[in-house]
C-alpha cells in the first residue's frame, strides 16, 4: 500500500495513495492506525482524494478507527470529493463519523474539537468544586 504520514501535535494525516480501500490493502492500512494510536494520536484525518473503491473491509476498518478517535474525544475525518464514497460512508452509518471536502477543513474540524474539548473540561472543573460561580450558593446549602 502506498501512503504518506504526516505527523502534527494535534493530529496526524494519512494520504493514501491507491485508487482502492479494500480487503487486499486494509490491514497494512490498519496496522498504520493502530501505530498512530499508540503514539497517542486522538484525532485522524485520511486523505482519500484518489480513493474511488470502498468495500466492506474498508468500511469495517473506518468504523473501528473511528470507535477509538471518539472514545479519546477526537475525530476521525475522511476527506474526499467523491460521490460515490460519500454515499458509501452514509450508508454504512458510522456514527459521528466525519467528511471533509478539503485537507484544510479537516484541519480546521480537528482545532474546533479540540477547543470544545478544552471549553467543556474547564466547565467541568468549575461545578467539580461544589459552589457555583458567582451565585455565592454552596450545594451544602440544599
């Protein structure tokens, strides 16, 4: 399988270069996810732009890496142009499963989750104290 990784701090993106995603090629494909995900890598962006055969294999793989960039509160974006992928993808219903005409939205999409991720820990934090900002009321007090 030819691909090409490029590594970021917040994500890493995998541009594959074949025309296919099949039975054939996606455990090589999966065993690059898997070592990405070891690395500590949340959120993945696959570049699919050449990509115009998908079958079950494939579809099976996107759902795993998919189940595992959620359950780290990140993203797994497929990016891609073709129609018939798409289709594909929203057949399989894949839940919250991501697609991105551009490499550059898929980037954009990555730094968006990680900010709500951080907006939603520090709102987290704040009733983790047991008072409720600026109300001068204490959950002792009910």
């Amino acid at each position: 399988m030819e691909f090409k990784v490029e590594k970021n701090e917040q994500f890493a993106l995998i541009e594959l270069k074949e025309n296919s995603l099949t039975q054939e090629n996606s455990p090589e494909l999966e065993e690059i996810v898997r070592k990405l995900f070891r690395e500590g890598y949340g959120n993945l962006i696959l570049e699919f732009n050449l990509v115009d055969n998908l079958d079950g294999f494939g579809i099976s793989l996107i759902r795993k890496a998919n189940k595992i960039c959620l359950n780290e509160l990140g993203l797994l974006i497929i990016v891609t142009k073709n129609d018939d992928i798409i289709n594909q993808l929203d057949g399989a219903k894949i839940e919250d499963l991501t697609v991105m005409p551009t490499v550059q939205e898929a980037i954009d999409a990555v730094y968006l989750n990680e900010l709500e991720n951080d907006f939603q820990s520090d709102e987290d934090d704040e009733y983790d104290h047991g008072e409720y900002e600026g109300s001068g009321v204490n959950e002792d007090d009910y």
